[in-house]
C-alpha cells in the first residue's frame, strides 16, 4: 500500500469516525428515526455531500455504531484472554475492560440496544457473526477456569451470556455524575464476574 493510500485511508477513518461520534450523540438524543442527515450535517457544521462521501445512508452510521460496539467487546474479551496470568486474573480484567468500554461509549451501546431491530436483514447476520464469537470467546475462557478448578459453572454458555448481559445493561444506570466513577464500577463488576464463575476472590 503507497503513502498517499495510506494517507487517504487515515483521513475517511478519521472522518466516518467524526461523523459517528456526532451522529450517536443525536441518535442517543432523539432516536435513529427522529434523527435526520440534515441535523447530523448542522452538527458538524457541514455540508450532507460531506457526509455523504463517508455514508451512502443514514442507515449505514447505525450499521457501523452497532459494528464498533460488538467488535469493541470481542477485542477487550481476545485481548485479555491472550494475556498472561490464570483464568481468574483473565476474567477480572475481562470484566474490568468491558465495563470501561461500556460506560465510556455509554451513547453507543444504549443505541445499539434500543435500534437493534433497525438493523437490515444482512447487517444483523453480520452482527450475530460477531456476537457468536464473542460468547464462544468468553466460553472459552471459563472453560479454562473450569479446567484449572479456579471456576465452578454449571451451565458454559448461560454464564457467559449472563456475564455480558450484567455489564453491558450497566448503560442504563450509570452517570458521570454519580455516586462511583468509572474505574470504581469496573472493580465492583470484576468482583461480581468472579462470583458469577464460582471463583474464589483472593
């Protein structure tokens, strides 16, 4: 790939990456359905063929947010996992990345739960693609605790799923002007991951 390809490259990721960021923000506010390209375009103080020469459709920003969201979640679980340390120490800071990657891009994943069923046909196979490895990934990883007597589960997959679920519905009631920042809440939800797998807190 030439410099001026990768040069080109930097700045449409740049710029889908700005437009997205504005659109979550509208979208949060005021719904997929009630936002339009026009308030997205005033938002960034742009013209729509701007926005047009990085989303064919509008539908194709909520595509992409749901996309970030699920891959986001199978890097912070493959990136713990592929660390050293026991099957315990993994899933602490599986829970711990999670958590932060939830309530940091809080807009985005309340917009991926609440515009789930906007999503066309093709993109949602797309979206379960991903999904399904993210619960194969985090199986994986309480099938090594279970391996290695650090787990006790009954049921693989449930817990897995279970675990996701407790995290991510955190977008519901967290405020940056609560009670715990950040940080804290992901200690408390790597605690309660812990005793979800039936493991033994040091």
């Amino acid at each position: 790939m030439s410099r001026v390809t990768t040069i080109r490259s930097e700045i449409d990721s740049f710029k889908r990456e700005r437009i997205r960021g504005h659109a979550e923000q509208l979208f949060y506010a005021n719904g997929f359905s009630g936002t339009t390209m026009d308030a997205i375009a005033d938002s960034l103080h742009a013209t729509k063929p701007f926005l047009y020469g990085a989303y064919a459709k509008k539908i194709d920003i909520l595509v992409d947010i749901h996309l970030s969201v699920v891959q986001r979640i199978l890097d912070a679980i493959e990136t713990a996992r592929a660390s050293s340390g026991t099957a315990t120490e993994k899933l602490r800071r599986v829970a711990r990345k999670l958590t932060v990657m939830t309530l940091e891009n809080q807009a985005a994943v309340a917009i991926y739960f609440r515009e789930e069923t906007s999503i066309p046909g093709r993109q949602t196979r797309k979206i379960n693609d991903i999904k399904g490895r993210i619960d194969e990934s985090l199986s994986a990883l309480l099938s090594e605790g279970v391996a290695s007597d650090e787990f006790k589960v009954d049921d693989i997959r449930l817990t897995a799923l279970a675990l996701v679920g407790m995290i991510s519905w955190s977008y519901t009631w967290y405020r940056r002007d609560g009670r715990l920042d950040i940080d804290s809440i992901g200690e408390q939800m790597a605690s309660y991951a812990l005793r979800l797998a039936g493991a033994k807190e040091s």
